[in-house]
C-alpha cells in the first residue's frame, strides 16, 4: 500500500490550522501543524514532509525569510505560500527564491488539493511494488526518485545493467530492486563478487536468474572473459553490475575489455553520494533506528536536533556508515522496549565518527601563539570557503553574512584576503 503523503501546515491561526488538517486528512493526506515560526526548520528535520504549506504573513515572522532558511537546509523541500494579503509582486519574489507555487486566502479547497496533487504522483512512483522498495530502499529526495525511475524504465527490459557509485551507496540493493519489480522477479538473484566469476558453476548459469557482479571494475583478465561469455553464450541470465570508479576510465587505461565496457554501459545507472542527497539522512536514520530497536528490543528515538546533526554529517562511508552507527548507538543503548531512551544533538556530537582532517587540524593548533591568531585564522579559512562558494559575489556574500559590502572589503582587507 502507498504511503499517504504527510504535509506541514505553517500557520498562526488554530481555526486555519484545523481546518486544514482535518480537511486534507480526509483527502487522504497525512497532516502535522505548526504555529510557532521558529518552529519550522525543526519539524521539516523531524517529520520529512512531501510538502510545506508556509503562511507569509505570521507574528513575529517573515515567510520568505524562512523560505529563503528552508532553501539553505533543504534544497529539495517543496513549499507552497500561503498569503490573505496576496499581490503579484509578493507571489513573483516567493516563486524566486524556491517556492513552487502560491495559494491566497481564504483558502478553495480544490485549489488547495490541486496544489498538493504532485505528492501523491510522487508517493505512489512505486505503486504495487512499494513494499518491496521500503524494504530495503529508503528516499525521497529528487535525485533518489529520478534514480528509482530509470531503474523501474531497465527493469522491465531485459538488457544488462552497470550500477556505478561510491562505496556503501546501496549498489547490491538497487541490483535487487532491478530484479524484484522486472520481469524476472521469481527467479533468483545470484550476487557474486567479479574476482570469483570464473568459478561460478555450470549448472548455476544453465538456470534463468539474474547474476549481480559486484566491483567489475577489479575483474582481472580471465574474469573479464568470463564476463563477456556469460552476456554472450547465456541469454537467461541477466547481468547487474557494479563499479566504483567509470568503467570508461578503466577502459582507456587498457585495463578493462572494450567490449565488456560497451555491453555493460549501454544502460548505466549512478547513485550519488549520500552527501549530495541530504535530504534522504533523516528518512534512512528512522528506518535503521526502527530495524535497530526490533533486532535488539529497544525503544531508542532521537530528537529533532540530532536527526539535522546526522543530516549535517559528512558521511563518507555513505549509506552502510549511516547504518552501521545507528545499529551501534541502538545497541548501546541503556533501557529495554518497555523503557525508552532518546538521545540528543548533546550526545551524538561526543560519539560521531570525526573527520578525517580532525587529526590533522588538532597538530596545527601548536602554530598559534593567541586566541587571536587563531580567532583571524579561521576568519581567513571562512571568508575564503565563502568567496569560492559564492564565485566570489561579493553582494551575495555580505548578504548572507549580514553585514555590508564596505565592511566586507574591509575584513578582507585586515586579514590580507584578496580576491582572485
């Protein structure tokens, strides 16, 4: 069964807030509410939402200033406007910085609903086979669902598949969603790493399946010429792929088989990093707490602090770090099922991976003779991250530091920052 999408109404008034609420409800849309402006970045972090239904006008709150922090955090976030003192300009500069849509008030609930119709599109990407996705593929960022499209389009074809990424991306998991929702759905599914191919057996390849090779990419010679006479001599067996590094790169560099590159990259696929898709952190960190608290009896949560701290994080193990901390911290954890335990932002900070850089940055701190030489140094490594992230806009960049452009030049100025 699809999962009702879930919305989040941002407004000051109680009467609007219910109304919504137990209007959509009953179209089917899952609702939570929030009154309190400041609140807002917190519940996106915690509950996720298909969309955000955000009031301008509020005491004490700008809307656009938040859509503008909405944007920062959550790229892919979907929010929709909501005003009762709607004008062309305002609708104009809300559709700028990232809105989607506009809605005025009082609210047509037709229009409201036709608003909010793309949620359920995109919830229901799966349809009958959502079960077997949730299962073991967990996302709903924009990049996760143009992947999980174009892997449901090679699924229904019975041509091999290369499936590049970085290590502990889910590559194997894909390669099975590929075969659970195509053609060959009740035939096995026979993983095997490329070093081993020469050794599959022959009566395994005489049976239809779908053999997933992991890390072609480290396939000597003989493997390779394995590879190619599978894809070539068997016809039932469909070959999923996986590879790290471009099997082109490989290729020009003599140490991978023209023609196994160009069987194998006729329909490739890439998952990108879990660092490029932020917003799927706290979808995975739910799911693992719950596969987490069910392996070991446990009723650990987390607060809305420490899902934005684990989605802040660079993980660069990808999705199996993720997991693999989770699974840790659960069963770590004090308390049993019947006594719950929730850690905070607080807590996490003391136990997270830390950088690879940290050492590194704790023996240059000896080369610091004051506070102030430290304090002028990272006001050097900051402004200069910025300039480069801001190609060096100077307009943009006092913008989000809130200061003006003159006292920008002259920070740089004092601490010797030129622009290049």
């Amino acid at each position: 069964m699809t999962p009702k999408p879930l919305i989040l109404v941002v407004d000051d008034e109680p009467a609007i807030l219910k109304m919504l609420k137990d209007s959509l409800e009953d179209e089917g849309f899952r609702v939570e509410t929030v009154s309190q402006g400041n609140s807002v970045l917190d519940a996106i972090g915690r509950f996720v939402p298909d969309a955000v239904l955000l009031d301008i006008f509020m005491p004490n709150f700008d809307g656009l200033t938040m859509l503008k922090q909405i944007k920062q955090e959550y790229p892919q976030q979907a929010v929709i406007m909501v005003s009762g003192f709607g004008t062309i300009q305002i609708a104009i500069q809300a559709l700028q910085q990232g809105a989607m849509d506009f809605i005025e008030k009082p609210f047509n609930l037709s229009d409201v609903l036709e608003k909010l119709a793309f949620t359920k599109a995109s919830t229901s990407l799966t349809d009958a086979d959502t079960g077997i996705r949730r299962s073991y593929l967990v996302g709903e960022s924009r990049l996760f669902n143009e992947l999980l499209s174009q892997a449901q389009i090679l699924a229904s074809l019975n041509l091999p598949v290369i499936i590049y990424g970085p290590s502990g991306c889910g590559k194997q998991s894909l390669a099975r969603y590929i075969h659970d929702v195509g053609a060959q759905q009740d035939l096995p599914f026979v993983a095997v790493d490329a070093q081993r191919l020469v050794h599959i057996e022959e009566h395994t390849l005489r049976q239809p399946a779908t053999l997933f090779v992991r890390r072609i990419d480290l396939a000597d010679e003989s493997n390779q010429r394995r590879a190619l006479q599978i894809l070539t001599g068997y016809p039932d067996i469909r070959i999923i792929a996986s590879s790290l590094p471009s099997l082109f790169s490989r290729m020009r560099q003599g140490l991978c088989d023209a023609t196994l590159f160009c069987k194998l990259n006729v329909t490739p696929l890439e998952i990108s990093a879990l660092n490029k898709r932020r917003y799927d952190i706290p979808l995975l960190a739910n799911h693992f707490l719950q596969e987490a608290n069910q392996t070991h009896s446990k009723a650990v949560s987390l607060t809305a602090d420490a899902v934005r701290l684990l989605r802040n994080h660079d993980w660069h193990g990808d999705v199996a770090q993720l997991k693999d901390f989770i699974r840790l911290l659960v069963a770590q954890a004090p308390g049993n099922k019947h006594v719950p335990v929730t850690f905070d932002a607080l807590f996490l900070k003391k136990i997270l991976p830390e950088e690879a850089s940290s050492f590194f940055e704790e023996q240059s701190y000896t080369r610091f003779a004051s506070i102030d030489d430290a304090t002028q140094e990272f006001q050097r490594e900051y402004i200069s991250h910025l300039l480069q992230k801001y190609r060096y806009d100077m307009h943009q960049l006092a913008e989000f530091l809130n200061i003006s452009v003159d006292t920008l030049n002259d920070t740089m100025h004092k601490l010797h920052i030129t622009l290049h």
